[in-house]
C-alpha cells in the first residue's frame, strides 16, 4: 500500500480583538498631512472658500482630448450597446467589450506613453457617468478594472519595470480586477487569512477571494495576501499582480445579483500559486495602504456614475410627469410629484458639483482630497439611491414594472425598476455607508487625536497622558476662541454670490454650521473620551453633516462658475438655491438627531433580539431560505470546481 502523502496544515484564520484590528487599519492610514483639505478644514470648523473659488478649471488641451473621446465614447454607446440586451442575458456581449478595447477605454486613466489615453479624473468620470447610463455594468466593468484594479495602484506605487510590463496590457487588452475581500473577511483586513508565503524569488498565494468583481472575465489581478513574517521578511498585508491564467486560480463561481446582473464578479480559489517577487506591489506589509491610497482617488468612479443616474432620472421623471395628465393637470403641477421633481433636480446638480470639483482638485493635486472623495462617494450613493426611489415612485405601478414588460404592452420600455436595483449596492461598494461614515469621522477627527489621542488611550502611561494634556492645551486655546464668531454672522459676507438669486446665505449658513459642527465635536470628545469610537450613530450623523455642508458649497461654486461663463447661470443659481434650502432642512435634522436620539435605546433592543429574547415576534412565517451555512467554507486547498473564468478574446 503507498503512503499518502501528508497534506500541509491549512493556516488559521487570524484571531484579532477590536483593538488589534482598529489597530491594523489605523498603521494603513497616510498619517500626514501635507496638502491641504477644504473638507478636513470644514469640520474642524474653518470655511476656507478660498480652497475651492474660483473654480478649478482643467487646461483647454484637456478638455480638447477629454471632449473627443466622450464623442467617441457616445456614438459607440448609441450604436453598439444594448443595455436591455445585456439585462436580459446577464451578460456583456463579447464584442462590446472588444469595441471598448479598441476604442482605448481599457486605457482611459493610463498614461499615454503607455499605451492610454491619459485623460484626466474630470473626464475619465464624465465617461463614466456617460457610459454607466447606457449600462451600468459596462461602467463597473472599467471602473473595477482602472479605479482600483491594476493601472491604479502601479501608477502610483509601481515600479518603472511594473510599468512597462502591465500598463500596455491594462491599456489595450488585458482586463484587471482587485482581490480583496473573502467569504469570513469584509472591511476588517486584520483576519485576512489568503497567505503568500515567500519561497526561493517567488511567494505562494493560497487562500480564497469573494466577489471578485471583473474576476471571471479578468486578465491581470490584484492580489492581497498576508505575508508570514520570517527572516528577511517583515511580513504583513501585501499586494500582488497576479496573472489570472497561473496555475492554480480557479474562478469556482459566477457571482448573480439582484441588480447589475452583466457584472462578472466571482468567487477565486488561489492553490499553491506561484507569484514571482518582481510581481510584488510596493513593500511587504503595505497592502492595505496601497488599496487605501489607491481608492482616495478611486472612489470618485463611483459617485461619478451615480451622476448619470441623476440626470436619467430627471429626464425620465421630465418627460413622464408632463405627459400623465391626473385631475386635470400633469402630475407634475401637483405638489406632491412637484417635490420630488424638484428634489431630484436640485439633487443632481449638487451631485455633479460635488464629483467635478473633487475631480478638478484630484487632476491639480494641489489638494489632499481624501475626506473629499470619500464624502462624494457616501453622499452620491446615498443621494442617488433616493432619487431613483423617487423616481419609481413618479411613476406609479409603471416605475415597479420591468422595461421589457411595458414594450410587450406597448408602451415606452423605461427601465426605473433596474436603475433602482442596480443602483442599490452602490451604498455598499468600495466601503458600505457604515464603514464610510467610520473612515470619514476618523479622519475629520484626526487633528484632536494628533494633540489630545493620548489622554483618551487607556495603555499611555500617566507621563505620556501628561505630555498630551500640555500639547492639547495649547491646541485648544488657539482653536476654540475660533469657533465663537466668523464671516457667517456679518450679512456682507460672500457678496460676490449675489446675482439676481442671493446665494450669500447659504454660504454664511455653511460657516456657521461648520463652527457649529466643530463644537459639537469638540463636546462629545470631551463627553466620551475613549468611548467615542463606539458612538457610531453620532459619528455618522456628524459626517453626514459636514456631507451637506461640502455639497452646499461645491454648489454654489458651481452655479457661479457657469454664470461667470455666460453657461445657464440664472438657471444654475436656481439650482443652487433650491438645493442649499433642502440641504438645510436636512442638517438642522441631522443636528436634532445629535443629542435627541434612541442610540441607547436601540442597543438595549439589540441586545435582547441577539439574546433571543424576542424570538416568539418571528413565529407565524416560513423561512423560504435553505439551511446552508451562513459563510461559505474558504479552507485553502486544491479547488473541486470546474473553473469558470472566461476571458474575452
């Protein structure tokens, strides 16, 4: 009888506290910094307009390129693309994705002297939102694949070899996907448990990787993996390119969604895959920092399609509302519809400002736009959400109805029931609502922990609390006194939006409620201390008001850039102002909500449904779920699956 050869341990899935992993994503942040940020200065209670006015603008070649790649990129979107053929088979034509190949939008955000065409963030996302609104699958499929897949992060921390090996692929013909989250791992990267253990000049990638988007149909990934640390290896989170055909990737699993159901995102199993050192991303252990950085920029993809949506909607919701006539009239001169028209209007012009002008500072980098891009992502897939909803809700029974359903019938094929569902994991992409509320607050927040982090550190030494409590004095007998008055009180202030329609309150009303804002920050740190960070639904309602006011103003920067351009000003400032009312209305809400709230009471509840204490509410239902386990198995080893990875050709 043969012996059986052993088969090697399967590694543990790390085993971390709250602590270590807090830890784990705090080392990832950029510490610094060294540029300044209107929207860190916006909650730290200073307005700087003059971070952000006049409006950036992008040079005339720019937009000469920009201008005829989206011509380009609209007569391809008109004429070989049917996005109710792709709803229908749930699938991206082969041939559409070569024509997309060949007209260079593989290579949108890549540097032409490596085969792109090297347009700016501004027009890489007007791209985006261009052809998203013909099908919001293409658009993931080239946001995945130049956002955060492999030209994003080798642009930035690539070597020259890197470089020239991958962004020529990147550009013309190879797709690329990022390989991050796993079946037990969402954003807490601490247990990631997929290894790369080095061997000889190459590391072996094991482990398994979970909504893989563009991983079915992927060319190149981007790979993290947990290094062992060892001698000559400081080990850590660290990225990989990996080429999608090695030996031993399996894609087990074609992913389907309630929405975007052209996306190829899938399940990969990584067996004893060799990965040569040279393909290695930066050093060991700086993954995460790698995948941070890459999304500051990489996030505005996302809101930038929620854009387009915006303005679908408002045309659908236009174009409907004039035409149904209801008790007389169109249903959109009753009130009721008229709001939600105005809404949506409003909504996406603010949008649009929030996305072009964190866009216009990316391309300068004149500015960290950190919190900015994360702000555009929270508040676009929020906002966009609740106009599509709104718009399903315009059109009555027809909005719930399928597109393919009202053409059987003859009537227009619009599809609002799609949008709606495509639009929904948007609040969940790149960083879910909850997390992105997180991740803001702790950079808006960095400025206290700098000077004051160590008082509320239960392991700091007493001298160490010492030392803090001298820095942050002197901190806070500068900043507070600046935080009783500004321009937002003289009525003067801002004239230079005064034309016809007066925008100079809304921008009196954002530094105001800015230093309003950095108070109540101020109270509740001095509240909690070290329990601040467990007061998620404060610290959500803070960042979703420092949200209002960056829309505010990006804004009214807008509306006076278009009429300083003779570019329907009137009708922008209109925008403007309708929005900066419903703005307000939100914030003074959202300030109520700040110390008048069930937080508490809601831990209580929630702690009893955990406890099963409210078991018998669930009785007299049937769970139509299997009874399957609640996380997929991800136990490294040789896949059992027939591979289906389909790569286009």
């Amino acid at each position: 009888m043969s012996a059986v050869p052993e088969t090697p341990a399967a590694p543990s899935r790390p085993t971390v506290t709250e602590r270590e992993a807090r830890q784990v994503a705090e080392a990832a942040r950029e510490q610094d910094w060294r540029k300044p940020s209107f929207a860190k200065e916006l909650f730290l209670g200073r307005f700087r307009p003059d971070l952000i006015h006049p409006h950036p603008l992008p040079a005339d070649e720019d937009v000469r390129r920009g201008e005829e790649f989206l011509a380009k990129l609209r007569d391809f979107c008109e004429t070989r693309v049917d996005g109710a053929l792709i709803e229908r088979e749930a699938r991206i034509p082969d041939e559409v994705i070569n024509g997309l190949k060949e007209l260079g939008a593989l290579g949108m955000k890549i540097d032409t002297k490596y085969g792109g065409l090297g347009l700016t963030q501004v027009y890489y996302n007007k791209a985006l939102a261009l052809v998203g609104s013909a099908s919001p699958a293409i658009g993931a499929l080239l946001s995945a694949h130049q956002s955060i897949g492999v030209p994003q992060p080798l642009k930035i921390f690539g070597t020259r070899e890197q470089k020239e090996t991958f962004l020529p692929r990147c550009a013309r013909t190879d797709i690329s996907a990022f390989l991050l989250t796993e079946p037990d791992v969402g954003s807490d990267p601490a247990r990631l448990a997929t290894t790369a253990v080095p061997e000889g000049d190459d590391y072996v990638l094991d482990g398994v990787k979970l909504w893989t988007t563009n991983g079915v149909v992927a060319d190149l990934l981007v790979v993290m993996a947990r290094v062992p640390r060892s001698e000559g290896h400081r080990g850590g989170i660290t990225a990989f390119v990996v080429e999608a055909d090695s030996e031993g990737v399996t894609v087990e699993n074609r992913n389907a969604f309630m929405g975007l159901r052209g996306l190829e995102n899938g399940v990969t199993r990584f067996h004893r895959v060799r990965v040569p050192a040279s393909h290695r991303i930066g050093e060991e252990g700086q993954g995460l920092k790698i995948a941070l950085t890459t999304l500051n920029t990489g996030r505005l993809s996302l809101p930038a399609m929620c854009v387009g949506a915006g303005k679908w909607c408002l045309k659908i919701a236009r174009e409907w509302s004039a035409e149904r006539e209801q008790w007389g009239k169109p249903v959109a001169l009753h009130e009721a519809v008229g709001s939600k028209i105005a809404f949506i209007a409003a909504t996406t012009f603010a949008l649009e400002a929030v996305v072009d002008l964190s866009s216009q500072m990316a391309d300068e980098d004149r500015n960290d736009i950190r919190i900015e891009a994360a702000l555009a992502k929270l508040y676009g897939s929020e906002m966009a959400w609740l106009m599509a909803d709104e718009l399903v809700q315009i059109r009555g029974g027809r909005g719930f109805e399928t597109a393919d359903s009202l053409r059987a019938r003859g009537e227009r094929a619009v599809p609002a029931e799609q949008m709606l569902r495509d639009l929904r994991i948007n609040r969940i992409f790149e960083g879910s609502t909850e997390i992105m509320h997180l991740l803001i607050a702790r950079e808006a927040v960095d400025a206290h922990l700098s000077v004051a982090g160590d008082l509320i550190d239960p392991d700091k030494s007493l001298g160490d609390k010492a030392r803090a409590g001298a820095s942050a004095g002197a901190f806070y007998a500068r900043w507070l006194p600046r935080l009783v008055a500004g321009p937002g009180q003289l009525p003067g202030s801002y004239g230079e939006f005064k034309h016809g329609i007066d925008l100079s309150p809304h921008l009196r009303y954002v530094e105001r409620t800015s230093r309003k804002l950095a108070r109540s920050t101020f109270y509740a740190m001095s509240r909690w201390q070290g329990r601040m960070e467990t007061k998620q639904g404060f610290l959500g309602r803070i960042v979703d008001i420092g949200a209002e006011l960056f829309a505010m103003s990006a804004a009214c920067v807008r509306a006076e850039l278009l009429r300083s351009r003779g570019d329907h000003g009137r009708e922008a400032y209109q925008l403007a102002d309708a929005f900066c009312h419903q703005a307000r209305l939100r914030v003074e809400e959202l300030f109520g909500r700040l110390w008048s709230n069930t937080d508490d009471l809601d831990r209580k509840v929630v702690k009893h449904v955990l406890g099963g204490s409210y078991t018998w509410l669930e009785d007299g239902v049937i769970d139509p779920s299997d009874d399957g386990p609640w996380i997929a198995d991800a136990t490294p080893g040789p896949s059992t699956r027939e591979n289906a990875r389909r790569p286009i050709r």
